[in-house]
C-alpha cells in the first residue's frame, strides 16, 4: 500500500524532508514536473506526508476519492521514468540566531511568495519581520487568485497564520508602499527589503478590438469572482450562450469552471456574492478555449484538465483534427495530458450538458464588433490561413500575468520584472545592498503556490550572504519608531489582529448556509470588519 499525492499538490515539497524513506520526488517542488509524486514502490506507509501536507493533498491509497483514483498510475508512470536514486542534497542549516535589532527586514506584498520569505526569516531567532500589503487582508492571489471550488489550496493560508502569531512579526495591512511611506522610509526602518509583490497586470494580445467591452483580462474576471476589491464592482456580460477564452492555461481552467458550474456548486465555495448571483442568472452554455500551438503544448496541467472531466452537467469537447499521440519523447504528464484528450475526444457528449470545447492551434487575430464584442476572428496556426469569425459575447484574455514597475527601483519593460541575480534586486550592473525580490515580480508569472517557497529559499539565502557580510549592518529605526511614522503619515494600517476579525466576520457569515465564508469585497466593509 502506498500513499498518493493528488490533483491539489501545492508543490512546496513540505512533505519531502519528513518522509522517513526519502521517496517523493521531486526533492526540492522546483523541478520540471507540475506535481510531486510518492513512489509506491518505496512508500512505507507511514502517513508522515499526509500529516505534513498543508492542502491535503496526500491521502491512503484505499482512501483515495473516485476522481483522484488516477494519480496512483500517474506516480506509478513517473517512478517507471525516474527509477527512485537516493538525494545526496545536504539539508540546509538554518542561520545561527542574531542579537535582536541586530536584523529588521521589511517584506513588500503578503501573497504567497511574501509569506513563503518571512515564514523562512522569522525561523531564525531574532529577525523581526515586517509585513506592508496595500490592501486590508492578506494573503494575494491565495485569497484572490485561487479558484473559490479550491478551498483545499487555500487553506495553505493556515500555515502562514500559525508563523505569523510570532512576536517578532509586524502586520501592516492596508498600507501602500508609495507617496506617503515609500522605498526610502523602508530603508530607514529596516536593514534589508524585499518585494514580492507579484505580477497584478495583465499581458496584451496587441491585436485589433482587444479593448471592446464584452474583452477583458481573465485576471480580472478572477478578481471579480473572488471579490478583490479593486475588481469587485467590475460587470462581465454573461447573456450569450458562447464565452471564448483566449489561452489554455490554468487560469483558463479555472475562469472556464467558474462560467459553467451550477449555482449549487459554487455556493459551496467562498465565491463573492455578487459573482454567485451573476453567474447563477448566466445563459453561458458554451466556454471555448483557444490554445495557439497544439495538444501537447497545452499550458493547463494534467490535474487541472483531468478534474475538468469530472464537473457534474459539463461536457469536455477536444475539437480539432489534432494529433494526440504521445511520441517517446513525451514526459509522463504530457503524455498523461493526451491520453486523457482522447478520452475526452471518445465520449459522446450528453444531451442537455454545458461543454468547455478546446480548439488547438488557432491565435486570435481580431475581436468584432462595433460597440460590444460579437465574435472573434482566428487564424488557424498550422496553415496561417483565416479560420473565420466564432461568435461570443465575451471574450476573457488569458495570456499570462504582467509585473509593474515600483518607484524608485529598476524595472525590465521586456519580461515585466525587477532585474535580480538570484534575488539581490540590481540596477547598472551592480546589486543594490538590502533590496531583494521575490516570487513572480523575480522570476515572472510562472509556477504554482509552492514554487514560491524555494524562490523565496534563494532570496534568503542571497540576504543571509549578504548579511554575514556585513553588507546589512548599519542602524535602523525600531519597530515603535515604524509605528510612530506611519501613524505620523496617516497610514490606517490593519494588524493581525485587524486581520483576524475581518475572518471571523467572513466566517461567521458563511456559518449559517453551506459557504466557508462570506467575503467583503470593498476597502470600506474590510476596514470597518477589522475593528470590531
Ligand atoms: P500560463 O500558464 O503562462 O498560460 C498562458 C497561456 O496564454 C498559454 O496557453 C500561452 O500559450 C497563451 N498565450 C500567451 N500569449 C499568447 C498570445 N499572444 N496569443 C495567444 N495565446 C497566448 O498563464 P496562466 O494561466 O495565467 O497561469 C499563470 C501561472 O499560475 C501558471 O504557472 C499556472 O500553472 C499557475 N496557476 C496554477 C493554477 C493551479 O494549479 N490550479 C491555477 C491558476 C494558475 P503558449 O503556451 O503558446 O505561450
């Protein structure tokens, strides 16, 4: 008997140092693979994985649900590929403690990559951490980012919030690093900086149309399903019966479940109100995604398209006359992803079913219309020929994320980040001394929850380098001092405890039907949830 990870593997590889028999690959979660795997043949049983897992993810064999039954071959076919060979990587040592005061450190942004770096830095004795994040609550794209039918990963916020209860972390919510408290004003509190303050824009398709209403950025239909403020009072028009979206990534996935699951369904989920009523009143029957290079290209993962089959009332549609064959030089979940392609391609469809239909091969060229869009015109990517005009109302552009710059630091217009060397920020050529980057304002919009964790990993390591030589040493104002200037600058700033009431308030109003809560979804109602 074995256990088994499955489709919401987070990837942040807690579960590898406490297996006893050194089974789960890969070791460090930043691997090529979409997942982690446990090998079966190795795996003793012990359940330490399961127990460490911070979403659940790992069950008992004979536990395993019906729809995740599947990813005990899926292990079994990656260990056939990757024969087990014993991990020679030295544990590494955590930083010997420093004097307090010795080491304050400022983290811009409280998504999972911000959390990931201070959760490592307040291990080491102390190191006071603070925390600055624009809006009211934290947690980025866990809160909302993450699908609301994902309750599983987002309970990775509970393992942040247990590292946060440690006196030696200040929580400033609600603060913008900005005009009235900015770069020079973290320096003066902190001996080093680091931002990890994602990638909140969205990339352009440059094409003609793209700004019609009825066109908008996935990510901001996300915002919206998940009550981010700054995109909660967006409207999406969900009248037609066709909606397209442009890329077959996960987020695609996860905006194309959100048009088409029953209103049962996403009432389970913490899912802003506002989205609930508008998507359960939707005449949408039909999402297609439009992938512009072939199957085995498809940005998606395995999990992701394989739960897609499991939605209740929904068809999966492959339309095209596309090759499905895994080749020998397919890795197992390429090849895993085609198989499934085809078992989506041999099953007839069900009358009266909604259906996510995936065209491959087709770039959009034009979004019609003359005041909404109307269709979408595709160009077909084997042929370069037209391949006409698909009708829709609404066109979701789910072409990836895009960084912003932030003042008075460098910013690459190319690839949409701040320019590092492994985490050190560096302008002319040189590293700037205490400022760092980490998560997708580093290395870009690439990579689940997990990958964070050893890209933050790198970032440390470059802070701690940097720290014991002496780079980091000169004098800093104190935490009371911090507290004292942002008052001075009129900055409302939410603590931890601001925070915690604003989750109990969001609980509890979920506690009387089937939500696990009900969020608020403007700066205003957040604040005023904060101070009971
Ligand atoms: P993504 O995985 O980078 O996918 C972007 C998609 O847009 C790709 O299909 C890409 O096609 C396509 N694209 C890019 N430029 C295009 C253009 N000009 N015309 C047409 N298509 C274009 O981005 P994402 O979906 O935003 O996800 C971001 C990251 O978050 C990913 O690492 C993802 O795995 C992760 N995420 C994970 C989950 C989950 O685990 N459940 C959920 C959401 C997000 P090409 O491949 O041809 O470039």
């Amino acid at each position: 008997m074995t256990y088994v990870i499955t489709q919401n593997c987070c990837k942040d590889a807690s579960c590898v140092p406490v297996c006893p028999v050194d089974c789960i690959r890969p070791v460090d979660g930043a691997g090529d693979t979409e997942m982690l795997y446990i090998d079966p043949e190795a795996c003793i049983d012990c359940g330490a994985c399961a127990e460490e897992c911070p979403v659940e993810a790992i069950y008992y064999e004979d536990d395993l649900p019906e729809s995740q039954v599947r990813y005990r071959d899926i292990a079994a076919d990656y260990f056939r590929a990757h024969p087990l060979t014993a991990d020679n990587t030295p544990e590494p040592r955590p930083h010997a403690p420093v004097q307090p005061g010795a080491l304050r450190i400022a983290v811009v942004g409280a998504g999972p990559a911000a959390c990931y770096a201070a959760a490592e830095l307040l291990e080491v004795d102390g190191v006071e951490v603070d925390l600055f994040e624009r809006l009211p609550t934290p947690f980025g794209l866990i809160r909302a980012g993450v699908a609301p039918d994902h309750q599983r990963t987002k309970s990775i916020a509970d393992m942040f919030s247990l590292a946060f209860t440690n006196r030696r972390f200040g929580c400033h919510l609600n603060v913008e690093i900005g005009e009235r408290f900015g770069h020079a004003d973290l320096l003066a509190h902190h001996h080093a900086v680091i931002y990890a303050v994602g990638a909140p824009s969205s990339r352009d398709l440059g094409i003609p149309g793209e700004g019609l209403p009825g066109s908008h950025p996935a990510a901001d239909f996300v915002g919206w399903y998940n009550g981010h403020p700054d995109h909660s009072d967006r409207g999406f028009d969900l009248s037609g019966q066709r909606a397209v979206i442009i890329g077959n990534g996960n987020v695609t996935l996860d905006a194309a479940r959100a048009l088409l699951m029953s209103r049962d369904e996403l009432t389970a989920t913490d899912i802003a109100d506002h989205a609930l009523e508008a998507l359960s009143d939707s005449a949408i029957e039909e999402v297609v995604v439009l992938g512009r290079r072939g199957p085995r290209d498809a940005a998606f993962s395995v999990g992701e398209f394989l739960a897609l089959g499991d939605l209740p009332g929904i068809d999966v549609i492959i339309d095209a006359d596309c090759d499905l064959s895994p080749g020998p030089d397919d890795d197992v979940e390429t090849a895993m992803k085609l198989t499934v392609a085809r078992e989506y391609r041999d099953r007839a469809p069900v009358p009266g079913n909604k259906r996510v239909v995936f065209r491959f091969h087709c770039a959009p060229v034009a979004i019609e219309g003359d005041d909404a869009v109307t269709g979408i015109r595709l160009r077909d990517t084997r042929t370069d020929a037209d391949a006409g005009v698909l009708p829709a109302s609404l066109v979701l552009r789910s072409i990836g994320y895009r960084g912003t710059p932030m003042p008075d630091l460098p910013f690459d217009e190319a690839t949409g980040t701040i320019p590092n060397d492994g985490g050190r920020v560096v302008a002319d050529a040189a590293a700037l001394p205490g400022v760092y980057v980490t998560g997708w304002i580093k290395r870009g919009p690439r990579g689940v929850i997990g990958t964070n964790r050893t890209c933050a990993a790198q970032t440390v390591a470059a802070l701690w380098a940097d720290f014991d030589a002496g780079v980091l040493t000169r004098d800093v104002a104190d935490r009371a001092a911090l507290t004292a200037t942002l008052a001075d600058r009129g900055l409302a700033e939410v603590d931890w405890s601001g925070w915690r009431a604003i989750d109990k308030a969001e609980r509890g109003r979920g506690a009387d039907g089937r939500r696990p809560r009900v969020k608020f979804v403007t700066v205003e109602e957040l604040l005023a949830a904060s101070r009971p």
